[in-house]
C-alpha cells in the first residue's frame, strides 16, 4: 500500500458504538455539539439510536442490521463498549446464571458483533474494532492493582470480579486474534483496559469506593473523555493493530 493510499479519515464514516447509555453518553452528546460549534457550516454527524439486549442473540444480531440498514452502509467502526459487572467477592457466591451473563455480555456479544461487521469491513478493505476490556484481563483487580499502603473497604476488594476478569481477558484474546486475521483486510482491531473510570455506572465516583482514589497513583480517577481520547486515536490511526492500551492511572498491571 503506497502513502497515498493510507486512509485515516473518519468523515462518513458509520460508527456502531455499544452501551451508550451508560458512561459514554454524555460523551456522545458533547463530542456532537463540539462538531457543531467548530463546524457550524457544516451537517452535523448523523446518529441513531439502537435498544437491544446484548445478552441477547437474536437482539445482539439484530442490532447490526438495523444500525446498517437505517445508515444504508456497512458499520466502518466497531466500539464494543457495553459491559456488566457485579460485585460479588466470593467465587463460591457467584451463581452460575451470574457468570454466563457477563460472558454473554462482555465476550460473546462482541464475537458476535465483530462476526456481523467483519464481512462489510472486508469487502471494503477498511475497518476500525476497538473493544473496551479492563485492566481486570490481565489477571489484576483493585486489589492487584494497589501500589498504596492505603486500607481500602472490605467491599473494594470484591472489585475483583472473576466471572468479569474472565470475560474481559477473553475480549482482549480475542482482539489479538483477529487482529493478525483481518490485517490483510486493512482492517485493525485494538483495546482499551481501564482501570477506575469516574462518571460511570461501574465507579460513580472516587467515592464510591473509600479509599480508592488514594491507592491511584496518579491522584484521581479517570475519565470517560481519556477512555474516548485512546478509542479516537485508534480509529484514526491506521498502523496501529492488535494493541491493547491498559489506561489507569499508574496502576500496576504486571
Ligand atoms: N468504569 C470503569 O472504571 C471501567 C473500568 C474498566 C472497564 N470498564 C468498561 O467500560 C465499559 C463501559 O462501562 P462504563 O464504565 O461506562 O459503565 P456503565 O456506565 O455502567 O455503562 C455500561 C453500559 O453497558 C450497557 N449494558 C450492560 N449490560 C447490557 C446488556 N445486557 N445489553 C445492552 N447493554 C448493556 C449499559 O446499558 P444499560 O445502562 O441500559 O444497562 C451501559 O450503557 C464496560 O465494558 C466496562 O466493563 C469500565
């Protein structure tokens, strides 16, 4: 491919992005609304707004052609985003029900979703999948993680979700697969692991956990807009495949 060819462009591009009504929405609203302001001139981004239950197969599925037949186009960019978690600390209290739900939803749900986009991806010999894992796949939780001597809650330590570590260790496997398969496809396939993002349904805030925000190196907990800052740099930087970005604060993840 000559450097005349590289394509990193996103205009027009149709982006399917999983669990937006959760940490991201706000995001959503204000990344359009900053397009408007610095593009006044110009049609706004177009979106839409999908329901499903991607605990669901049918609904999962369905939820990519709907996505392509209401933009009239194959989805160019895959942001599996949407995710579960509960906080059980025991692994004997975990039922089995409880972990078959966060694999559906965390693992197979993106399988299925990357499954339904790649052949649009293929044809057109470019694609974007990004996959919000968790620092949590590699085999760390809070606890792992702590650098500080700072006594975190008793309830802090069930942060350490084994079903969830599981189902995002699995994603971020499954991330390194495809990117070696679709590579001669143009198309790429990256991570973003998180640790202690703040504004979400997962970590409310710093205080959701006493003594958290103390055991972060960096002082405080991330944001959704440091998670979206990585999932834009890998849409729109097409050298880069099969990466895994764990983003945390300093938290160890080794
Ligand atoms: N916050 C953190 O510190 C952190 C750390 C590591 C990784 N992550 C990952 O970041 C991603 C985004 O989570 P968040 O932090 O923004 O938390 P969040 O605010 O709770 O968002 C989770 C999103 O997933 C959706 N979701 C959950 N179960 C679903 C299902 N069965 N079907 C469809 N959608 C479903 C939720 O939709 P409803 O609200 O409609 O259920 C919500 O939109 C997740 O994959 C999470 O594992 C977050």
């Amino acid at each position: 491919m000559s450097s005349s060819s590289i394509d990193n462009n996103l205009a027009g591009r149709l982006a399917l992005i999983t669990g937006a009504s959760g940490g991201v929405k706000n995001l959503v609203v204000s990344l359009i609304q900053e397009y408007e302001r610095t593009y006044p001139n110009r049609q706004p981004p177009r979106s839409s707004v999908h329901k499903a239950d991607l605990s669901d197969v049918e609904e999962t599925l369905g939820l990519c052609e709907e996505a392509k037949s209401v933009h009239e186009k194959p989805v160019d960019i895959l942001i599996a985003n949407a995710g579960f978690g509960r906080r059980i600390t025991d692994i004997e209290d975990i039922p089995l029900d409880v972990f078959e739900h966060t694999i559906n939803v965390n693992l197979r749900a993106p399988f299925l979703l990357a499954k339904s986009v790649a052949g649009g991806m293929k044809a057109q010999r470019w694609g974007r999948i990004v996959f919000i894992s968790s620092i949590s796949g590699y085999g760390v939780g809070l606890n792992g993680c702590r650098t500080s001597p700072t006594p975190l809650d008793a309830n802090a330590l069930s942060y350490i979700l084994r079903d969830y570590a599981a189902s995002k260790g699995g994603l971020t496997s499954m991330m390194k697969n495809l990117s070696t398969r679709l590579a001669e496809y143009n198309i790429t396939a990256n991570d973003v692991s998180p640790a202690m993002i703040g504004e979400t349904g997962l970590l409310p805030s710093g205080d959701s956990v006493p003594g958290l925000v103390d055991s972060i190196p960096l002082g405080r907990l991330g944001t959704p807009q440091e998670v979206a800052n990585v999932v834009t740099m890998f849409c729109t930087t097409g050298y880069i495949t099969g990466q895994s970005v764990v983003l945390a604060g300093g938290l160890n993840h080794k």
